[in-house]
C-alpha cells in the first residue's frame, strides 16, 4: 500500500496528521539527513578558517554556495543519500558521500577529504538532533503552550469576579472564583516553562571517543577543544559537553524530557477539572453544526476535545519517560541502542501538540453556565461556617468551632434562614452579628 495518512500505521503520521505535519522538517528522516548535511557543511566551513595549511587555498567566498546544499536541500537530494545508504549500510557515510559528490560538482575537488575530517558518526548526530530539537521548540513547541496559556490568561479575566464553590476531597469547601481557580494553571504552566527554558541543548563533539583523537594526532599543535567549543556554542548555537564518550550525556536532554512531562501533567490536571465541571453543568459547550455528540443519544454534547487532551499527554509523557530514563545510559565509551530510540523523539512531541491543539479547542468552546455555579452555591450554606467560627474566635467566643460543628452536622440542609437562627442566639454585639450575616457562600471569597 502507498503511504497516505490513511495507511499509515501510527495516528501521528495517518488520523492525526493535519495536527502535526508542522513537525516534518524537525523530526523526519528527510529533516535528520538534512541536519546531517548541515553540520557537515558548517564543520567544514569552520575548518577552512582555523588556519589548517591544507585548507589555505579554500576560497571562502564558496560559502554560500556550500550553504545552498541544506538551504536548497531537497527531497530528491535525500533520496540519493538514502540510496547510497543501501550501498554503504551506514547513513552518515552516506552524507559524507552526497557532499563529496556535491563539493565535486562545484571544483572542490582539493578539499573533498576534509569533509567529516576526524569525526565519528555521533559528533554530526549528536549536533543535528539537538539543534533540530531546538528548532522544534522555538517553532513549534513554545508557540503552540504559549497560545494555551495566553488563552487562560483571558479566561482568568473572563471570569475573575465569579464566585465558584470549591471542593476539597470532592466535598463542598470555601468558595473560590472561577478566574482565581484557571490562573493557578497559568502560574504552574509559567514556572515549568522557565524552568524548561533554562535547559541547555547539549550536543557531543569531540572525536571517534571524545578525546579529538585523530584531530590532535594530524595537528597536535591546534587547541581542537576551543576550536569545538566554538563551532558548537557560537556556529550551531547548542551547548558543548565538554568530557564525553563517542555520545552525548543525554542528561540535559533527559531534563528536557522531564520539564515537558511535568507541563503535560499539569495540562492532563487542567482537562480532568473542565471535564468534571462539564459533567456538573458548571460549562455548556458551544455546538458545531453537523456535528454528533453520541452515535445512539441525539441530546449529547460529549468533551471529546478534553479527552483527546488527556489519552494523547498520557502517550507523551509514558515515550518521554523512557527518553529519560533510557538514552542517559550507554554500555562503556557506547552502545548503539541510543540510535534507535532517538529516531522516535518526534513522537511524544507530536503526541503533545496534537493534545495542546485538542485543549485550545475545547478551551474555546467552553459557555459558562453560570445559574448552575449559583445554585450549587446557594444550597451550601454550610460553606460559611469557617469564616464564621473563625471571627468568632477573633471576638473570644468559646469553642466556636464546636457550636459550628454541630450546627453544620446535625441540620440536614443548612439555608440562609438556619445560618441566622445560629447568629441571632450568639452571645456577642449587633455589629459582630450584621457582619456575620452578611456573609453568604457567593462572596466569601477571599482576596
């Protein structure tokens, strides 16, 4: 069968596709060759400008030209790496030959033996992973939570002054308000956004083991740590390791598994609470013509997008675990099960964004059902029993927290009515008892 998003066997790539081919020229194998080529030609370029007396004669107005290779790179390009790759069995050999031939092409002919000069295969794929990752991040990634939270930020004005009944333990508790309840959701997806942010792209970059090896062997008397330092940190704009086997640590990026775990959590938190007010009416949804809620009952408006939210971060965050966990560990100086599992860190981000665009659209098709937020609130007349008790404590009251206990616990529905029998018997000023009854479940609130 031809590939097609309905032939395809993962729902990233088939069902889901609308939803993340945003993320194809980070993560497919044409976005991985072409970071490959990437590297190779600015490591080259770097070369030509150490000061190497081979590369004395490199004319470096030829610059752009070796740039166009991966500005200008093409899915016919790749295809001929791919098919050397059969030949060679190796794919970043295949990347090696592809330039040579190119570098051929424009009269280079002198220079073709510096090209992958002294690396090992893990210096280009330990550099074009974490710099594709960074611009998934800053392309896709930062855009897609910063849209989500900018949304709540709206909701949290929307709704700033509408009082809402609380639940602790699933039980009625001090009031809220609506817009108080969404913005703890903006500070926590903030925080962990920072903290996300702070993580450095790490890449490795030092020869066949870390050490520079064969570059140190064909020129001892060049500083090659400063030379990778700068390549990595100022050409490529990662973060070079310093002390590193053939492969990256993988520590930071293990640490940037976990921040966007951590964000995915509180994102499956936030769609579990707008589910749940769903289901107490608190929210109507905002219907779409032609649309169906439920194949057998007509009058349903399910909150699919909420669901969807949640069944894809929980995908997510079970691969960015094994991220975590798995690729920080390596038999010795490496081993190769790091190959593998690094071609599918696409997968848990595209599983994400596609769960950061169901929640979007939910978020916006929420109607507040505001009758409902009152009514739950009128019949919990019991809720004010704390501020109650505790100005009482405040006027010297004995035991208030008792005579409240058994005021709350022996009338089977405390009303407005009830709550100012209980005041009027209190053994305190007038002005103390008008404060008290002016107390109701819709404003107190807090601050």
């Amino acid at each position: 069968m031809i590939l097609s998003p309905l032939t395809a066997v993962s729902p990233v790539d088939g069902r889901y596709h609308n939803a993340t081919n945003e993320l194809s020229p980070f993560f497919s194998e044409f976005a991985l060759i072409k970071y490959r080529v990437l590297v190779e030609v600015e490591y080259f370029i770097a070369l030509a400008t150490s000061g190497i007396p081979q590369l004395a004669s490199y004319d470096s107005s030829m610059n752009d030209k070796l740039r166009s290779i991966y500005l200008n790179f093409s899915l016919e390009d790749a295809q001929w790496i791919k098919d050397t790759e059969k030949v060679t069995n190796h794919d970043v050999k295949a990347v090696e030959y592809f330039l040579k031939d190119r570098f051929e092409s424009f009269g280079l002919h002198d220079y073709l033996e510096f090209i992958h000069f002294g690396l090992t295969s893990q210096d280009i794929n330990n550099t074009a992973i974490p710099y594709s990752w960074k611009e998934a991040m800053h392309n896709a990634y930062l855009p897609a939570i910063t849209e989500i939270i900018n949304e709540l930020k709206n909701l949290t004005l929307s709704w700033k002054a509408i009082p809402l009944l609380a639940r602790t333990h699933g039980q009625p508790a001090s009031p809220t308000r609506l817009g108080k309840e969404i913005q703890v959701f903006v500070e926590r997806l903030e925080v962990q956004l920072r903290a996300l942010q702070q993580i450095p792209y790490s890449a490795k970059f030092g020869g066949a083991t870390g050490n520079f090896n064969a570059h140190h062997a064909a020129y001892p008397e060049k500083d090659w740590v400063a030379f990778g330092n700068a390549f990595v940190n100022e050409q490529l704009g990662l973060s070079r390791s310093q002390t590193t086997t053939q492969i990256e640590h993988y520590d930071n990026f293990a640490a940037s598994c976990d921040a966007l775990k951590r964000i995915n959590n509180i994102l499956i938190d936030l769609c579990r609470d707008v589910w749940t007010y769903i289901s107490m009416d608190y929210f109507k949804q905002k219907i779409t013509a032609g649309q169906i809620g439920s194949s057998a009952m007509p009058h349903k408006v399910n909150p699919i997008d909420f669901e969807n939210a949640e069944g894809n971060l929980g995908i997510a965050n079970a691969i960015f675990e094994h991220l975590a966990a798995k690729l920080p560990i390596s038999r010795l100086q490496r081993d190769l099960t790091d190959s593998t599992v690094l071609r599918n860190i696409g997968v848990p981000f595209a599983h994400t964004l596609i769960a950061f665009k169901s929640t979007l659209r939910g978020l916006r098709k929420l109607i507040l059902n505001e009758p409902a937020l009152q009514k739950d609130l009128e019949n919990n007349w019991a809720v004010v029993a704390e501020a109650i008790q505790t100005i009482l404590r405040r006027e010297g009251y004995p035991k208030p927290y008792e005579a409240l206990k058994d005021l709350t616990r022996t009338n089977s529905q405390v009303t407005e009515e009830t709550i100012a029998e209980f005041v009027d018997q209190l053994n305190i000023s007038e002005e103390v008892k008008t404060a008290l009854k002016q107390i109701s479940p819709s404003n107190y609130t807090g601050v």
